[in-house]
C-alpha cells in the first residue's frame, strides 16, 4: 500500500511540474519517502522545517496528499 500512495505522489510531483513548468523532480524524489513517513507518523502534534529548498515541490506533493492543502494552492505554490 505505501508503495502505491508513494508512486500517486510520485505522479502528482510530474504533473504538477509540467503544468507549471518550474520545478525540480529529482530533488522532490529524492526526499519523498522520508517526507512520507514524516508526514504520516509524526507531523500531527509536531512541525516540519525543510531546508532543502529545491524539494519544497516534494513537501507539497505530500502535504496535498494528506489533505493539509487543497489543490488549488498546490497548483499554483511555484
């Protein structure tokens, strides 16, 4: 199952980079499965600072994914 939600995420970066044509993939990819496991296991009573700036993408990706923002401000958060 985590696999699946990985790649759906995985599929939502893409689209969203070639919708808004910035964007890098291979940053966001790079960070996604930790930024999954934070998200879902610990983020609910804590906070999350990323410093690797060109996966915000990523974050984004993974905050859409468990409804911490809606699509319209993930489509446009370039």
């Amino acid at each position: 199952m985590q696999n699946k939600n990985i790649n759906l995420i995985r599929y939502l970066i893409l689209k969203n980079c070639y919708q808004t044509k910035e964007g890098h993939v291979g940053s966001a990819f790079s960070i996604l499965e930790i930024l999954y496991i934070i998200f879902k296991k610990y983020i609910k009573k804590n906070f999350f600072i990323l410093s690797k700036g060109h996966a915000s993408i990523g974050m984004y990706a993974v905050m859409y994914f468990f409804k911490y923002i809606n699509k319209k401000n993930f489509l446009f958060v370039l």
